[in-house]
C-alpha cells in the first residue's frame, strides 16, 4: 500500500460512493451520530461544503451551526470572520487570551504591566538570550506560579518566609526584592542596572556622578544613585533606579512620588554643588517642552541642509545643460561658414 493523496475529487467520491452507502445500511447511524472532520484543504472546499451539507440532515451533520457555535465561543461573529483577514483574526484572539491571562486574581498579577513595554517583553516569544530553565523560570515567575508559600495550595505549615531571619510573607515580591536571603544577589541586580543606565547616558554626552552624597533641606543626609548633567540641554536628572516586582499600572506612578518625596528636598543643595540652576532639575519625563523644541529646530535645520544640496545639484545640471548648448551653436556655425568658403 503506497500514499495517496486525499485531493478534493478523490474525498468528494468517497463520501458519495462509500460513506454515504454506509450510513444508509448500518442500524446502528442515527440522528445522534456526528461525522466529525479537521480543517484539511479538503474537507473545508466549497463543493465538500455542498455535497456534505446535502447529505446533512438525514444524518445530523449540520456543519454551519457547528461553525457558529465554534465561532462565537471564540467571541466572533460569522460577519466578523467573513470580513476580518487573518492576521486580525489572530490578533483579536490574541487580546482574548491575553484579558483573560489579567483576569485571573493570583496568577494573573502584574500581566497587564507587560502590554505596557512590549520590547521587554519580547523573551516570551523569542528566548533571546535565555536558556530552557530560565525560559520556564520566567514564564513561572511572570504567570506568578513559582513555588512560594504564599501561593495557595504550595505548602502544609506556614506562608511565612522560610529564611530564619525573615518572618514576612512568602511572596514572589519578596524573594525578589527584599528578603535578606537573596540580598547580595539584589545588590548586584540594582547595580548592573544602575551601571547600564550610566553607560547609555555616556554615551549621549551626559555630564554623569555615580552615588552622590546629598543634603536634604531638613538637614538629613542622603545618597543619589546617579546624577546627570547635560548642560547642551540645560537639564539635570536624579536617578534611582529601583527594580520592584510588578503588580499593576500605577505602580510607576507611586513609585516615582515616592522617590521625588526623597530627592527633591536635596536639589538646592545639588544646585548648589554643582552649579546648576534649580529649575533645570526636571523630574523623567519622555520628552520635556524644551527638547521637542530643539527636536524642531534640528529636523529644521536638517530639512534645509537637503534642500540646499538639492538646490546645488538642480544649479549643476542646469549650468551643464546650458554648456552643451552653447557647444552645439558653435559647431553649427563653424559648419555654416564651413559649407560658404566651398
Ligand atoms: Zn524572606
């Protein structure tokens, strides 16, 4: 027995000559009885369609509400499929998945925070850069499933931390960012941060002072992260750059009121230090009215630049033009004067 290739014609013919024969003899085929198919080419082709949903009724095969039903568990209208390309169909059920992912109280908190930055987020779908074990670490940790005692059903005893010098709740939070057990291991995280921070802001000419000793108004002592000059900007920064477990989306909000309530009493001090004017501090903001200011004026004047070399290259053609002209007239003439001495 070799292959044979199932083509429309060949499953069409089949139904006819040999399904068809056999759900008419056998007793046992009733009403009840499902015909149930895959999504092969041929199964799915219009003429399939016809001669399968002629055969339908006598055998309870009604394919169309079985396609509806399938449809509408999936949150589509039959228009929608109809009129959506694949590519939405896809995107849309993608949404699905993901709403119902945030849905889920425990094992979906802190899920709506990765729509927030797809980039950082892309490991989920390509692995970059993580092996096997840290993939279904991640995946564990982000779908936050991981073995902790405070998730239900983990543990017998107590949800309280195992380290015998902690006595907080066992949270996935916790072993990340703040239990003694792991301390050494956060200290380097934060640094490797603060240390990429620095490096990109170097790189972009920033003025750049690594923890900085500071004086808050009240007269408390405190140490900044980082601190950034630009003075081609006029603009200084405070970094701290703080790694905190995600829960939902106003945490950077919170977070960022939090650190401003720390390093904004020390900015006269650090105007002072420093020497920069107090109103160029300005807290993170993507982009601040001044730069999209001078993003005008550089794209302005870039525009211009092109124009200009434009204008050069349309003169050069031109002055060419008008060469070949002039050449051209002459050798007429030389010509005309040519043909009267003969
Ligand atoms: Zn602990």
């Amino acid at each position: 027995m070799g292959h044979v290739t199932v083509t429309l014609q060949r499953y069409v013919r089949t139904i006819q000559e040999f399904l068809s024969p056999q759900i008419a003899n056998n007793p046992l085929i009733n009403t009840d009885t499902w015909f149930q198919q895959d999504g092969a080419s041929s199964h799915t082709a219009r003429l399939r369609l016809e001669c399968v949903q002629r055969k339908g009724p006598t055998c309870g095969m009604d394919f169309v509400s079985e396609k509806v039903s399938a449809l509408s568990k999936l949150n589509i209208t039959t228009m929608d499929a109809i009129n959506w390309s694949d590519h939405k169909i896809r995107k849309h059920l993608r949404h699905e998945a993901f709403q119902t992912w945030t849905n889920h109280t425990l094992r979906g908190k802190g899920v709506i925070v990765c729509s927030d930055l797809p980039k950082a987020n892309s490991w989920v779908s390509n692995r970059r850069g993580l092996s096997s074990s840290e993939c279904t670490s991640a995946l564990k940790m982000s779908s936050n499933i991981s073995t902790v005692r405070a998730i239900p059903g983990r543990t017998l005893s107590t949800t309280r931390c195992r380290h015998p010098d902690c006595s907080e709740l066992e949270t996935l939070g916790h072993v990340l960012g703040q239990c003694p057990k792991g301390e050494l291991l956060i200290n380097a995280r934060h640094h490797r941060v603060r240390h990429a921070l620095v490096t990109s802001l170097k790189t972009l000419n920033w003025e750049i002072h690594e923890e900085v000793h500071c004086v808050s108004s009240d007269g408390s002592f405190r140490r900044a992260d980082i601190i950034a000059i630009n003075g081609r900007l006029k603009r200084a920064l405070v970094l701290d750059p703080t790694i905190r477990f995600e829960r939902n989306l106003n945490q950077a909000t919170e977070v960022d009121v939090k650190k401003k309530s720390i390093y904004e009493p020390c900015l006269p001090y650090l105007s002072q230090k420093h020497n920069v004017p107090l109103k160029q501090w300005s807290s993170l903001k993507p982009k601040s009215k001044e730069r999209k200011k001078e993003r005008k004026k550089e794209r302005k004047k870039e525009r211009q630049k092109g124009r200009k070399k434009e204008r050069k290259k349309a003169r050069k053609k031109e002055r060419k033009k008008e060469r070949k002209k002039e050449r051209k007239k002459e050798r007429k003439k030389e010509r005309k004067k040519k043909k009267e001495k003969f």
